[in-house]
C-alpha cells in the first residue's frame, strides 16, 4: 500500500497506515515469535542475506503480505528457497508469524517496514530470485494513481535488486491498475514479459489462490497476472 495524503510532495513509500484490531493471538505473536521471523532494517547499510538466512538459497521478496496467507504458503512449499516479506500493518505482521509458526517454518523472515525503504537504500544488488507484489493498493480514483507503487522509481529498484534472470510477478483485480503495470513495464529498460510483449500471463500454478481472490472469483471479478524478467 502507499503513502497517505499530502499537500507536499514525498517520495512514494509502499504503504498507507489503515486501523485494524490486534487479536490477542496476534499479540502473543509479536511477544513470542517476533524474535525468531522479525527483522527490523540496519539504520544504514545493506542487509546480508546470507547471515539473516545462515545459507545461500534463493531468495524471494514479497511486498505487502496482508496477512501471510501467500508467504507462509510459499514458505512450506518451497523450504529450498529464503522468503522475505514486507508488510507495515501488526495484525498482518502477527497473522503471518502464526502461520509460519504453524507450519514450522523457518526460512521466512518480515520486516514491519516500508518496502520503497528498503529497495532504496538497503538490499544488495543481483540478491532476489524473484520479487512478488499482490494485489496492492490500486489508488482507484485518477487524482490518486500517482501513488501507486507501480511506478517507473519501482521498476528501476526492481531490476537493481533482480538477478538476471530473476522475476517481477504482479497480480491486481483492478483492471486499470493491470494496464497501467503492464505500460509501465513494458517501457522499463532491462525487462522483458514471459507472456510476450503486450499480453497478461496466465495464472501460474505455484502462485496461492487467497481466500480474497476466490470470493472475488465468486463475485465475478478478473484477476490479472504479469511476470516480467530481468533480462539483461
């Protein structure tokens, strides 16, 4: 999600901080799991996957976890892999440390931060396998698209973390959104789309079906997927 409103200009973040009730469950998550999956950004530098992960597997972002639904289902899918997540609202952080917990996972960790942070000025180039970006806020009114993530500063991040060859997989319910990503990416130097130029890509079997998207298959809403690669 993204920035609030503002009478000045700042720089796009990957969030918008919204109100939600804390479950109990979900406190005992931050008191007793935070310490084994939470990380908390370096005041400067990078971070170093390697010794967060004590190994080399690949890693994987993904910005704005919700409520781990995705993640902690990639995580048990795929233990050869590291999956880190973004997501800047508690009861989403806590929701997601049960689900790893549940699953007994240990190569997923979450940053309670914002995403454009850490993309900026602390992950090493050429260190993601693959960045995932769900469903984000779509910012639906036009006054407002200017703080959609999906924005040429974000692909330029992007390919700067992606390794060549690694992966941008988006996903939106929100048609206009789709387009504007699917613009955005096309022009964006050093990527090139899976599904070749101008097409939206197939859902990929690996990628979860949350319980947001079934009900709104049910209500017959569209889904569209785009997976662009570093290419160069």
């Amino acid at each position: 999600m993204e920035e609030e409103a503002s009478t000045t200009h700042r720089p796009i973040r990957s969030f918008v901080l919204r109100q939600s009730r804390t479950t109990q469950a979900q406190k005992r998550a931050f008191e007793e799991l935070w310490p084994r999956y939470g990380l908390e950004l370096p005041a400067t530098g990078l971070m170093d996957p390697a010794t967060i992960f004590s190994n080399n597997h690949p890693l994987f972002l993904e910005i704005g976890c919700g409520n781990g639904e995705t993640l902690a289902a990639l995580a048990a899918r795929h233990p050869e892999r590291n999956h880190l997540g973004v997501e800047v609202h508690g009861p989403g952080v806590g929701s997601l440390m049960l689900k790893l917990e549940e699953n007994d996972s240990d190569n997923a960790r979450i940053l309670k931060s914002d995403a454009m942070e850490l993309l900026r000025h602390h992950l090493p180039a050429g260190c993601l396998d693959g960045l995932y970006l769900f469903f984000p806020d779509p910012w639906p009114k036009k006054k407002h698209h200017k703080r959609r993530i999906v924005q040429p500063e974000f692909t330029q991040l992007a390919h700067q973390a992606l390794k060549p060859g690694g992966f941008l997989h988006m996903a939106t319910d929100w048609e206009h959104y789709a387009k504007q990503m699917l613009q955005v990416l096309s022009e964006a130097a050093g990527f090139t789309n899976s599904a070749g130029r101008g097409n939206f890509s197939p859902r990929p079997s690996d990628r979860p079906l949350t319980h947001f998207e079934q009900r709104g298959q049910r209500l017959g809403h569209g889904v569209w997927d785009l997976i662009f690669r570093r290419c160069d």
